[in-house]
C-alpha cells in the first residue's frame, strides 16, 4: 500500500531568501531516499509556465490577475501535485495560495471572498480544499527584501512596485499565519543563512518531516 504523500509549500514576500532554503531542503530529502517533487507556483506545467510569464510581465488588473493564478493552479493541481500525493511523494512548492490571497488580496485589495470563491471551485474535492500540510513562511522586513532584491536581479513587475505594496503583503501573509497555526511554520528570514537553515530544520523535524 503506498504511503500518504506530503505537500508543503514556502511562503514569504519577495527577496525573503525562501527558494535557497527550498533547493537545500529537495537535495536532504532525496538523500534520504525520498521521492521529492520540487515546483513552484505560478507555474509547475507547460500551461502554468505560460500563464506565470503572462502575469509577471504583462499589465492587468487584480482580477485578471487572480483568474490566470487560479487557472494555473487548477492544470498544476491535475497534472503535477495531485498526481505525485497519490504516489506517496514529497511535494514542495515555492507558494501555493496563501500567495494568492497575500499578492492579490492584501496586496491589490481584491476582495477575499471571491479568491475564496476560487478556492473552493480549483481546490475544492471530496475531502474539502486542498491546502498544503505545511507551509513554511519565510518572514522579513519589507526594507530588508527590497535590499536584497536590488542586489540580485532586475525586478519583474511585481517586485517593482512600492514598498508599501509589500508591506501589504507582508501583512496579508502574517493574517493567513494566524488564521491557520497548525499548517503554518514561522521562520525569521532576517538572520544569517545557516541560522535560517538551522531554525527551519529544526521546525520541520517537530512536525515529523
């Protein structure tokens, strides 16, 4: 009988240092002879990779915005995660919806109740919404983030909007971590890598990862 799989996501606003951290946690876990499954979102598949270019590039409004996500998530759902839990895989995805309702929600100012509306209808199966088990939130100072992305590459359309913009998102992020406790784990980005890596080791083998 195969065993359950595992879906964590990684959370935080841009230039938090979550995809590092990601790459680090996919290499330990496949030398410990697990089936790991690393993708990200916007994005996952063919159709998702396309819909993310669209959204990180092209102008359009919050709606517009929250649709393509939510089409994306839908054919990544079918087509990579579900898939890959059914066989017993480790899933790790750089954000999942808690992205949504943080960018698009707080961040925009779109109404949450009809990103929970498309939540219901993309995630939505017989055993209730799907959400990841875990998701680690990779928590710094929008100041901090914006330093560190300036430093690193040429900012998309998202990562070029206002500090105020993330601060939104950082609060947006904070509201969904409150909200649900039991999924989320809580790191404090703003410290030295190995002490990032340090805390999110040890909060992962609590929760039996």
């Amino acid at each position: 009988m195969t065993s359950p799989g595992l879906f964590l996501s990684f959370e935080g606003i841009d230039g938090a240092g979550k995809s590092t951290h990601i790459t680090q946690l996919v290499a330990q876990l496949r030398e410990r002879g697990r089936q790991v499954v690393h993708t990200r979102e916007p994005g996952g598949t063919t159709l998702a990779e396309s819909l993310r270019a669209l959204v990180l590039h092209e102008p359009m409004d919050a709606l517009t915005e929250a649709l393509l996500v939510f089409a994306a998530r839908r054919d990544h759902l079918q087509q990579v995660i579900e898939p890959a839990l059914a066989r017993g895989d480790v899933v790790i995805s750089d954000r999942f919806t808690d992205a949504t309702f943080a960018y698009q929600g707080a961040g925009r100012g779109f109404d949450t109740a009809i990103l929970g509306q498309l939540e219901q209808w993309v995630q939505g199966g017989e055993h209730g919404i799907r959400q990841p088990d875990i998701t680690v939130l990779f928590e710094v100072p929008p100041t901090v983030a914006a330093e560190r992305l300036a430093a690193a590459r040429e900012a998309d359309r998202f990562e070029a909007l206002p500090l105020a913009f993330f601060e939104r998102v950082a609060a947006g992020y904070a509201a969904r971590a409150v909200a649900a406790p039991e999924r989320f784990v809580r790191i404090n980005g703003n410290q030295a890598p190995e002490a990032v890596w340090t805390d999110l080791h040890t909060a992962l083998t609590a929760r039996g990862l």
